[in-house]
C-alpha cells in the first residue's frame, strides 16, 4: 500500500518525460579509443597523479591519488598507455580546463589481479572505509563527495538513521530508477555494507511513487538479503525536488536541518542509490569506481536509454552510439532541465558525476528576453526553502551582496523552482548562481588580501625588531669598547 510521510513547503508536480528512457534495459557503452580522466572528479582536493606518460596500465589500476582529507582516488578505467596528463576541458559549469590523465585504449580491457570478497560480514568499519575509499567512490548523485567521509561519521559520531535516496525528481533523469529495476541485489549489499560501517541498524530506503518496478524489484532484493535488518522502503510523492538532501530528510522523518547544518548534525546520513550501488561492487566484487550508468536522453535522439558508460568517453561518441542528430549548438546539458548545465561542446569526457546527457532540451531557466517583475509573489510560493526570490533578484540586480546574504543566499539549492513558475520568464536561479560565485570570488579575494595584508605587517614588524636588535647590539658593542679602552688606559 502506497505510504506517504511529512512534506516540505513550495515544490512543484512537473511532467517526468522519463519513459523514452526506461524502454530498454541498460546497455553497455563500447569502448573508446580515449579515456581522458580529470583529476578532480569530486569535491575537495585534485588528486595526485601516481603514472608517468608511457607507462602501462590496467583495467582498474590506481592512477592518481586522493590528496588531503578531501579528495579521491582515481583509477583506469580500461587497460592500456598513459599518453598525456595535461589541461583539458571538464565537463564542469565553468566549462573550464583541469588537469587531466589521458589513456589510449589497448582493446583488451584486462583487469587488474582483484581480490573478490563475497563475504564482507568479517571486515571492521574500519576495514570497510578503507576499501570504499581506496575505489575512489564519491555520491554519484550529482555532488560528488568522497563517500568514505560520510561514512567514516559512523565511527566519530552516533547515527540513527541511514537514508538511501532513490528519489529521482528531476525530468527525464532515469538512470537511479533503471539501477533499482536490474541492479537492487548489488544496491542492498551496499546497504548492508554501510550498516555495517556506519553502526547503524535503521535504515530507509526513499523511492517516489512514479517507480513502480524499481519498488518491486528492490523489494524483492530486500527480502532474498537474509542478513539485513530493520531496513524498509518507503513510497514518498512524486513531487520536486524530493531528491534534494534536505527536502529528502524532512519528507522520511519530518526533521529540518537549519541552513548551514549537515544531516550527521541530527544523527542522519543519506546515501544516493547509486552510491549504495558502487559500494556493494567495490567491496563485494573488488571494482573501484571506473564507470557509471548515464541516461542519454531529450529530443535529438533515435536511442535515448541508459548506458554503461566508462568514466573518460567522449560524450561525442555516447551520442553517437545513441544515434543523436545533435547539431552544434544545439541545446546541450548535464543533468536535468531543471538543475542541469549547459555544455559548450560535445567532446568533453563523461566523469564520476555525470548522470544525464540531455539532448535538444533547453535548460528551464534559459535567459529568453525576461519581462519586468510584476511582484506577483508566486517564485516564494514554490520555493522549497522558503526563500524570498523575487527579494533576492532585486538585490542581485543591484549587486547588494549584504542583503543577499541577509535574505539567506546561500541556503538557495539553485532546484530552478522560481525560475520555473516565474511568469515574467525570469532567470532567477541564473542569477542566484552568479551572485553566489561572485560572493564566493570576492570572500576569496578579501582572504587572500587579508593574508598578504598580515604577512606585510608581519614583514614590517620583524624589519623593525631586526632594526632594533641591530642598533643594540651596536650600542652594546661601543660600550663594550669603551669600556676595554678605558680599563686599558687605567692600567697603563
Ligand atoms: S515570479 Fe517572477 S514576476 Fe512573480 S514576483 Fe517572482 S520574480 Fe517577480
Ligand atoms: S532556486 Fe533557490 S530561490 Fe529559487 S526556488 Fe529553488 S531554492 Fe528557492
């Protein structure tokens, strides 16, 4: 029976447009002649190369190193040569460049010698932590941060609850759901990993009510797992953006998270189902992150679908293989229509956070000729984190970057809402972007300021002990003279 829980304010019912995708069973993506790999495919530090150009690699061999306490390792995807480890364009909002390990496939595809562990009931958290962060595993919901961290949170702190996220909010998006439908044994081991790691027996397992094969399937993983325990589905509204951490958290336990608050903060960690997904191959079956199911989808397509696709393939020949009749300059985007970003070509490479390449799609927020604000309130009628966005626009116009912080920029999830409902076809959302990179910017400019301005004190002050130091100790030494001098000349 459907079950449904607590809800947050504003969202929106938008059409899903995701059955031209869920149609056929995921398919696997063949293999490039080109794996371009950039280092930092998560949030944190860049990794630190650990191959030299030449050198031979494997399928699944470690090729760069995380780097800090944030960061990830990185591994080849397929075996073959190192050729390049240089600048290349990321697939990244900024469509900018990062430094980048090129291979050139040898075709074989030959792993690395692996060791299997099917029976994983025998290692500690902390053996488990390790393992998840040596395969490199960050959230593959789109953020992208390393995952062992959050799951390290289990031997540092008390976690109540784990939360799966299998709530798919975001049109056209399919590639949690196709995961669920074929893959639910691998994601329930996952689970069961991260249990097991993190402590914890109580464990949901969030999944929209627009999944109903993803419900059954993965309900029937559940009850074949013998060993898992206090750990429940539950069917949550179709209604976005549930997938959101916080929206997601106050649907299955009513709890809000005040805005610079983290969910460990009231005894919660959430995994995406993706996530659970790589967890449970990386422990079980030895593979680090290496690939990741992309849904290639929109309107320029004869094959839209879900596709195994290795980490490093040109998104070009992703689109190929799914008979695109994309044009150059057509509209092109990662992720949804909603929350996605568009891309300045086709040729960059597919990363560990890539979920969806969407074809002929214009982004919802796209700046089309706005009209003025007529101040009809509706963008904070849907905002889920009842912000006041038409407040936030006028102060971003006016570059008021106090106000904007006054009226809670940051705590914006950029979901797109306003811009959505807007009937001015405001780009409020591109706007809150631009305001937050610009605060970021110049909070940055002003540190670094600030550094240069302590360490020219510094400078200055030290000049002036030494200056000091240096007349006293000429000071002393005339007197010592002095007094040498005079003590001879009593002796004569
Ligand atoms: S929805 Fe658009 S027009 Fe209406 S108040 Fe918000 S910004 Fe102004
Ligand atoms: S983009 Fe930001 S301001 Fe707009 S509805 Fe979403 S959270 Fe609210």
């Amino acid at each position: 029976m459907t079950q449904y829980l607590n809800s947050f304010p504003g969202g929106l019912k938008l059409p899903g447009r995701k059955r031209r995708s869920t149609a056929t069973p995921i398919r696997k993506m063949s293999l490039s002649h080109t794996l371009v790999l950039p280092l930092q495919q998560h949030i944190g530090e860049v990794a630190t190369p650990c191959v030299k150009v030449d050198n031979k690699v494997l399928k699944g061999q470690k090729i760069a190193s995380s780097n800090g306490h944030i960061s990830a390792n990185l591994h080849a995807p397929s075996s073959g040569t190192i050729k390049e480890i240089s600048e290349h364009p990321m697939l990244h909002q900024s469509n900018s460049s990062f430094p980048s390990i090129t291979i050139e496939t040898d075709g074989q595809d030959k792993w690395i010698d692996r060791r299997i562990t099917y029976d994983f009931t025998h290692l500690s958290p902390n053996d488990l932590c390790h393992l998840i962060s040596d395969a490199g595993i960050v959230g593959l919901g789109g953020a992208g941060f390393p995952s062992f961290i959050k799951i390290n949170s289990g031997i540092h702190h008390y976690v109540e609850t784990l939360i799966i996220n299998g709530a798919e909010c975001e049109p056209y998006i399919t590639c949690d759901d196709v995961i669920m439908r074929e893959r639910a044994q691998s994601i329930i081991d996952g689970i069961e990993i991260m249990q097991r790691a993190l402590n914890v027996n109580n464990c949901v397992i969030a999944i929209e009510d627009n999944k109903p094969e993803a419900i059954l399937s993965m309900r029937i993983a559940l009850n074949l797992n013998q060993r898992i325990r206090d750990t429940k589905i539950v069917v949550i509204p179709n209604l976005y953006p549930t997938g959101s951490e916080k929206q997601l958290i106050q649907v299955v336990t009513g709890k809000e998270i005040p805005g610079s608050g983290l969910p460990i903060h009231i005894g919660i960690v959430l995994h995406n189902i993706t996530t659970a997904y790589a967890i449970g191959r990386a422990i079980k079956h030895s593979e680090p992150l290496i690939s990741r199911i992309v849904t290639v989808t929109g309107t320029d397509l004869d094959n839209s679908g879900n596709f195994e696709t290795l980490l490093g393939t040109p998104i070009h020949e992703l689109l190929r293989f799914c008979g695109t009749k994309h044009q150059v300059g057509a509209p092109l985007i990662q992720g949804g229509p909603m929350m996605g970003y568009n891309l300045a070509d086709n040729n960059l490479p597919i990363t560990k956070t890539a979920n969806c390449i969407l074809v002929g799609v214009e982004n919802t927020a796209k700046d089309t000729n706005p009209l003025p604000c007529i101040r009809c309130g509706d963008c904070a009628t849907v905002c889920p984190i009842k912000l006041l966005p038409q407040q936030l626009y006028w102060y971003s116009r006016s570059r008021n970057m106090d106000k904007m912080q006054e009226y809670s920029l940051f705590n914006c999830i950029e979901c797109g809402c306003c811009s959505y409902v807007c009937p001015s076809k405001i780009p409020l959302v591109q706007y809150f972007r631009l305001a937050k990179t610009e605060t970021t910017n110049k909070k940055r400019e002003s540190q670094k300021a600030n550094i240069a301005r302590i360490r020219h004190d510094n400078r200055l002050e030290r000049q002036e002990y030494e200056r000091v130091a240096r007349k006293e100790k000429q000071r002393k030494h005339k007197i010592t003279l002095a007094t040498r001098k005079a003590n001879s000349r009593s002796e004569n």
